[in-house]
C-alpha cells in the first residue's frame, strides 16, 4: 500500500527520545519529520536534558521539529530564542497535553488546558510570531473539557499563521482513551484556512488510507504510540530490521545513560510498554522480570527473533 501523504512521528515523553528518533529513522526510515517531545522551562531556563535532546548533533539521521510546551509567553520566547540559537527555523507549540498537573497548572493551565483560555493562547501566540524568523505548527486537542472549544481558538491562528496544526480528536478530559471525535474533528478540518493534520489510534497502514479516504483535505498525518509499538508499522515487509532497531536502542542508550547497568535495564524493559504488544507473552514476561543486562539481551533477543518467526 502506498501512502501519500506527509508523515509525522509523535512525540512520546519518554519514549520517542533523540535515541530512538535516530534508531527509527536509521532503520525504517519513511518518515517526514519526527516532532521531540516537549521542552520547558524551569527555574527560568530551558531544561538541560530537553536542550540536548534536539541538539543538532544528537539528530544528524533524522529531521527534528521540537516542541515546547505551552506556558507563559516570557518562557515560550526564550524557549524559541533558544532554538533559533541552535538553528531551528520552526517550533511546534503544544496545546494537546492533558496530564492534570500540566494541563491545570496555574490560572490559565498549560498543554491541552490552555484550550478553554483563549486570551491566554491569544497572548502567547502574539508573543511568539514577534520573535524573527521562526514559524510555528501547534498541536492541539479539540477543547479541554468541550469539544467544541477549538472554535475560539481557530481564529486566533492569524496571529501565528502556522504551517499546521496536527490535531488529536479528543478533549483533554478522555486522556488518550474513548471515543474519537471524528464529527467535530471534520467540522475543523472545514473550518480551517491553515493544513491540518490528524493523528490518534492509527495503528496500522490501512488506518491510515481510511483516514485519507474519510478525511480527503488533510495535509498529513501523526503516528505515536502505534509507531512505537511496532516501528514497522509503516513497511511491515522490513520487519526482520527489529532486532538492529533494537540492538541501536540499547547501544544509544548504554553511551547516553551514566547510571550503569541498572538504569540501563529499567531503561529498555520501560520500552516494552509499548513495544511489540503482540510478541509472545510468556517470552514478553521474561524481559519484565529480567534482572541482570545478560537476562535482558537474551530475553528480548528471544522475543523478538520469535515474533518476527511468526508474521
Ligand atoms: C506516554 C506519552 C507521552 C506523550 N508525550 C507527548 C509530548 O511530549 N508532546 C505531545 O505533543 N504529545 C505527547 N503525547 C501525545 C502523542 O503525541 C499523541 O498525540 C497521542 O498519543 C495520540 O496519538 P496516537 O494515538 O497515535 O498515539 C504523549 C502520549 C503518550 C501516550
């Protein structure tokens, strides 16, 4: 099946790091551009670890979009000043997180609570389109805690005049669970003068041509947790490229971590929350319970050389 359309890997806090973006675009590849998971601000600067991240170096296989998370409007221009420091011409801003200590946080809420404060989102867009020579895309949800809050919000994307807007159909309030709000979604996809593309629950390639067929004015399309799942999703015929995917994990991760073996064990069983959740279950338990790194690469190499067997 051919695909055509332009193809974004989510970003997965925790998951879709600068390790994984590169052992993904190295060995699948088929990817426009992988958005990193979000940047903040705390005691006044950038995080550290989100900088490097997106640091150039640490990206040389695949073409990055950093994101940085919605917030106060002195905190997003030092974090796009920042960015354009390193080079980057374009940001994404998200509007989509819904994890309550985020999405409620102070007056005017960050990520997907900033949704029902247009004045909020009015206020930081205006001061992110003065910063020169950055463009924008933002990811949002339909609304917070309505679905239909994304309509005042809509017009205030002449302020920043972005690329896209990649949206998820649900409201914050549904986590990443529930039904899809594909009615309101097409009533957006309708209303807007700005590329839109969709993302949320397309785990498989016919998913995908669904969408495009139901939705034919999208510009693209955004794939998280299925593409973490099974990185292949997208050209299932290399599949027997999982066990190199893998091995490149676990290599970018032993010269990452500084914690020794410990942390990077609890690093690859975390993988496993997503990944391959289709792999055999007694030789997935084997990897959970693994206690030493030998445990590990046997167990997972077991698992996955099994898996592969057996589509
Ligand atoms: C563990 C986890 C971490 C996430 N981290 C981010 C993030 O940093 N920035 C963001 O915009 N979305 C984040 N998301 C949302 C995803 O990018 C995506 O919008 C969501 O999972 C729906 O798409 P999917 O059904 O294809 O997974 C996260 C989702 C999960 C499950």
């Amino acid at each position: 099946m051919i695909i055509d359309t332009e193809l974004f890997a989510a970003p997965l806090q925790g998951f879709t790091d600068c390790v994984w973006r590169e052992a993904h675009a190295m060995t699948f590849g088929d990817i426009d551009a992988y958005v990193a998971p979000f940047m903040r601000v705390e005691h006044g600067e950038p995080r550290r670890r989100d900088l490097a991240d997106i640091d150039p170096e640490h990206c040389r296989h695949h073409t990055v979009i950093p994101q940085i998370l919605a917030c106060r409007p002195l905190d997003a221009v030092l974090m796009a000043e920042r960015l354009k420091a390193l080079r980057y011409s374009r940001v994404d801003i998200n509007l989509g997180c819904p994890f309550k200590p985020i999405a409620l946080k102070g007056i005017n809420g960050q990520g997907c609570g900033m949704l029902r404060h247009p004045e909020a989102v009015r206020q930081l867009f205006t001061a992110l389109a003065a910063v020169d020579g950055m463009s924008y895309s933002v990811k949002m949800r339909l609304g917070w805690d309505d679905a239909s809050q994304w309509r005042d919000i809509l017009p205030l994307m002449e302020l920043l005049r972005p690329t896209h807007i990649t949206v998820h159909p649900r409201i914050g309030l549904q986590q990443y669970g529930g039904e899809l709000l594909t009615e309101q979604f097409g009533a957006l996809l309708a209303a807007s003068p700005y590329p839109i593309n969709y993302n949320g629950d397309l785990t498989e390639l016919q998913h995908i041509d669904d969408t495009l067929r139901r939705f034919p004015k999208l510009a693209g399309v955004m794939i998280g947790r299925g593409l973490v799942a099974h990185p292949h999703m997208l050209c299932p015929d290399r599949a027997d490229r999982l066990l190199d995917f893998h091995q490149m994990l676990f290599d970018g991760y032993r010269e990452r971590l500084t914690g020794g073996d410990h942390q990077l064990l609890r690093r690859m069983q975390a993988l496993w929350e997503y990944f391959l959740p289709d792999a055999g279950h007694r030789l997935r338990k084997a990897i959970k319970k693994a206690n030493s790194l030998a445990h590990y690469e046997q167990a997972s190499q077991d698992c996955i050389t099994d898996y592969i067997s057996k589509i």
